[in-house]
C-alpha cells in the first residue's frame, strides 16, 4: 500500500511533488504540482481534473528515484480515502 505525506506550508522541500485534491461538484478531482525554490513558481502538470487514481499515477512517474515522498494537500470539505493508500504526517 502507497504511503503519502501530509501537506502543509513549509514541510515540502524544493522537488518535492504534492497532489492537491478538491471537489469538483460531487466528485474528487486532483492535480499535481512540483514544488520550485522560494524565487520561482511552482510547475503545474497539465491534467487538471483527474480522477485520484490518474493523480497519484502522474506523481509518481514524476517522482521517479526522488528521495521525497509524494505530498497530498486535501482542500476543505475533501477527506481521505483509505483506499488511496497510507497518509502520514511529517513535522517541518
């Protein structure tokens, strides 16, 4: 089962990846994002409004022998689903 690290300001260093979910009517949708260093803007990777699943597939392949895990940032009302595997937190 996948493990994935908990997102919040601060904790994701440069490199890192970060799936961000949030509704898209009744449904959840994702995008992933690769976080840039402090002078430049976070990189978006096209597929907005995928299916979890697409997301975390995307993030991955991206991530490719990273060393840092796949952070998942949850916008309000979104809830973790146990089936998209394991989430931890990790302290700044």
């Amino acid at each position: 089962m996948p493990t994935y690290v908990r997102y919040y300001s601060g904790v994701a260093p440069a490199g890192s990846l970060i799936v961000k979910f949030y509704h898209s009517g009744n449904e959840v949708r994702g995008y992933v994002r690769k976080v840039a260093d402090s002078n430049q803007e976070d990189a978006i990777f096209p597929g907005e409004e995928m299916e979890p699943e697409a997301a975390f597939k995307l993030a991955a392949s991206h991530n490719g022998n990273s060393h840092n895990p796949v952070f998942v940032e949850l916008a309000e009302g979104v809830e973790w689903d146990p089936a998209w595997g394991r989430l931890t937190y990790q302290s700044a």
